[in-house]
C-alpha cells in the first residue's frame, strides 16, 4: 500500500514576523519634565507603560540651549513622531519642573493635533525645606 500523496505532505509553517507589535492607544498621558537643564516628554497610556520619550539632549541641543522653549517644541515634535503609529490623540498633562519649556510644550502638544483633557502641575514643594546651618561660633 503506497502512501498517498495528501498524507505526505507537510503543512508549511510561516513564521510570523517578530518585533514589538505597537497596540492602539487612543487616550494617553503626556509628562513634561522642564529643568532648568534639560526638557524630557514622555508619553504613556492610561496605565503608565511608556509608549513613546525623548528629550532636548537626545535631539541633540547641547548645553544650556537645552532648556529653551524652542528645543521643549522641537522635542514634542520627535516624541509625537515617534508615538504617529499608536494613534494617539487625547492626552492628559502633567507637568514637573520650572524650567523655560514648560508653556511651549504644552503649546507645542496642541499644535500638533492633539486634544489636551487636563493640565496638572505636579512640581514637588517643600514643605518645611531643609534644614538650616548651625550658627557661625566667633
């Protein structure tokens, strides 16, 4: 008895193509980081998982041109086109720092078609601050 030719044959495997797959995400969080030093964004979704980051040093702004707001803008820019696939389009903001690119970050966000849900400063205060230096003996 020959074997016949539909029990021969193997069914082919194709392998699926490997990678990080990029899931949609339709709301988000934006966080702003502005120093005096440097400007970091980083979107997330609802949970916190980071989607997308960059940063004025990573585009490539060098010392104090950094904190400027034109770099705070030019790094939206990077971030969000970076995060185009994922299909992102409301965001809530949070914003830590005091740094100069704060405002055009946020403005740099709206502009670039994203609705902004809310807007929360979470810069850390001080309560009490540190502790004061003892008093100079003479």
């Amino acid at each position: 008895m020959e074997p016949t030719a539909s029990t021969t044959e193997q069914p082919k495997v194709v392998a699926k193509p490997r990678g990080k797959r990029k899931a949609t995400v339709l709301q988000g969080r934006a966080y702003i980081q502005a120093t005096y030093n440097n400007t970091i964004i980083t979107i997330t979704d609802q949970t916190g998982n980071v989607i997308g980051w960059s940063s004025a040093g990573h585009i490539g702004f060098k010392g104090p041109k950094k904190a400027t707001p034109y770099a705070a803008s030019l790094t939206v820019k990077d971030v969000l086109a970076k995060v185009q696939d994922t299909g992102i389009k409301k965001v809530d903001v949070f914003v830590k720092g005091v740094g100069s690119g704060r405002e055009s970050a946020i403005r740099s966000l709206g502009v670039q078609g994203l609705t902004l849900l809310s807007i929360k400063d979470t810069t850390p205060i001080p309560h009490n601050g540190c502790r004061p230096p003892k008093p100079r003996r003479v």
